[in-house]
C-alpha cells in the first residue's frame, strides 16, 4: 500500500485504500505522515482483494485526516455476500461519534518503548503523546506484554504458510500471468512462477511451503498457531482493562529504498504492526511530528474488536494535539 499512503501524502487523491496484512496500511501512512487505519478483521469485504494470508488480510483506508478515514470505514464496512468472512455486526455512523469520552484508560507496552533499535525520536514522540495523556487526565499506565519477540516469527511463518496455499492457483493455466515463452505443462507452471513472481513473493512461498511440509508442519505451523493464541489471549485481556494500547508503528521512520537488503531487517520493521494482525484488533496509525531529517513519525492506537468508533473518536483527539 506504499502508492496508495504516497497518493494522499502527495495531495494526488483526498483519500486511497490499501490492504493491510501485517501491517501495510498502517506503516506507509506513518512514513508518510497520514492517516492509515486497519479495521478490526471481517469488518470489510476482502471481496476482490488477491488473497496473501486470508486469516489476516484487511482493506483499511488511508487518508489525511481521522473525519475522512470514518467516513470511509462508514461506506466499506458491512456483509457481503461475496465474502462469508464479512461480518453481520452493524455498521456504527462512524463519522459522527467523533466525539470523545472525557478520560480514558490507555495502556502502553513496557517492552516496545525500551526496545533496542528504536530511534530516539520515535521514543520521544511516544513520551511526548504519553505525557499529553495524563496531562488531559487520561489513566495512562506500563503494561507487560511477554509476546513481543515471538510476534514476528509467528507471523511470519503462519502468512507465508497461507501465502503458499493461496497464491499456488497463479500458475498460467486460469489465473493471472502465463509466461509466453513455455513449451509444455511443466515449464508453464516454472516459467509463469519465476517470471510473474517478484523475488520476495517467491521467498515467502518457498518458506510457506517448507513450514507445511510433513516434516517440519508441528515443529513450525502448529506452534505458530499455538503461539497466536497465546498473543491474542494476553492482547484481548489486555483492551479488556485498557480501553487502547498506545505504541508506536514503527521502530524508525522511513529508510531509504534499497537500504534494507537484509531480508530479516525488512521483517523486524513490522514488530509493532503484526500485534493487531495476529489479534484480529483495529489499530490506527496518526503522523506524529518529524525526526531530525524531517521525515515523518507515526504512532499507533488499538482497541477493541469492533470498537472502531471509540477508535476513530480517540485518534481524532490526539490529532488535535500539536506536535513536533
């Protein structure tokens, strides 16, 4: 979703959409200084989307402001038949409950804001929305979240597993590319894959189809899936006594293209993101303020499932906040 988070940034359109999987709404709208939301999952169609890792994908939409992104979370959102994945649940005039509820309780993770590798400014600017918090009179307390250094290979391994699955229908015979110079079946299927699947995509179904195979599906899939349970268990527990959990998106602000060649560092930027994606919560991305180079900081607010109006009114009241 990087074009779709540029587009608004770059005043091409007033608002896009984007798919969020682990985290690609939410981190192109935090490189680029917008709004980017993931709505809880099954709250939107993922009708017509090409499918990644089903038990993940969400539509969310990236704007300039929070008024724009409810507005269209109020059009998107709702049953589809085309999708059984969508959920019934009503769908809330989100555009007018924007007003927020005089004091909150918000919780932050302990171990994002002392972890290793976060840049001092995307430190400063959780500190800084943290302490605008309490000065509002909002409960604003640490939180323990045991998960945090599992979340990435849970993640990892359990979309990549589904990636396999889903993206093994690609092959030249019904869907998508067919590589023009194949001679029978066989090279069809090899030169349609190779040719029509960028390098990372390749990696991913390599790595999907390893983690599923016979040998390696309980010391790998089954954990992850174990593991996942755990993540959402501690997280729900968690908005159960808070009503959001306040981090930032990402541990830097954006990198130049091409700098991160290391395959594992790429993944690592999505340590904060994958938490509402295992957990299936909405989360928001808001700009908040710039590093020394200018570039652009995003912090991240979830909630409750299917508490996107509490959401939606909580984000739009810090983004009145000045910052940096």
């Amino acid at each position: 979703s990087g074009g779709s988070a540029v587009a608004v940034q770059a005043d091409m359109c007033l608002a896009s959409i984007g798919s969020d999987t682990g985290g690609s709404v939410r981190q192109p709208a935090a490189f680029c200084g917008v709004v980017g939301l993931k709505p809880t999952y099954s709250r939107i169609s993922r009708y017509g989307l090409v499918a990644f890792a089903s038990s993940f994908d969400q539509i969310g939409p990236i704007t300039h402001s929070v008024e724009d992104a409810a507005r269209l979370l109020e059009v998107m959102a709702g049953p589809d038949g085309m999708d059984s994945t969508a959920s019934q649940q009503p769908v809330p005039a989100y555009s007018a409950l924007l007003e927020p509820l005089p004091h909150y309780r918000v919780g932050y993770l302990k171990e994002a804001i002392d972890r290793p590798g976060l840049q001092p400014e995307v430190h400063d600017a959780l500190q800084s929305m943290l302490y605008t918090l309490r000065s509002q009179g909002h409960v604003v307390e640490a939180v323990d979240f045991p998960y945090l250094d599992e979340m990435i290979p849970t993640y990892y391994i359990l979309t990549t597993a589904e990636a396999s699955s889903n993206l093994s229908r690609f092959d030249g015979v019904k869907y998508g590319y067919r590589a023009p110079d194949a001679t029978d079946l066989e090279s069809l299927y090899k030169k349609t894959r190779s040719q029509g699947f960028g390098p990372e995509v390749q990696r991913r179904i390599m790595l999907g189809t390893f983690v599923l195979s016979a040998s390696y599906y309980d010391a790998y899939y089954t954990k992850a899936q174990r593991v996942r349970r755990l993540i959402k268990e501690k997280t729900d527990e968690l908005l159960r006594q808070y009503d959001f959990l306040v981090l930032p998106t990402t541990p830097t602000t954006a990198f130049k293209i091409g700098e991160k060649q290391d395959p594992v560092s790429m993944y690592l930027a999505d340590i904060f993101t994958v938490q509402a994606s295992l957990s299936g919560v909405p989360a928001i991305s808001i700009p908040a303020g710039h590093d020394a180079q200018g570039l652009p900081i995003g912090l991240q607010i979830m909630s409750g499932a299917f508490r996107e109006a509490d959401l939606l009114a909580f984000a739009n009241e810090l983004m009145a906040v000045p910052t940096a």
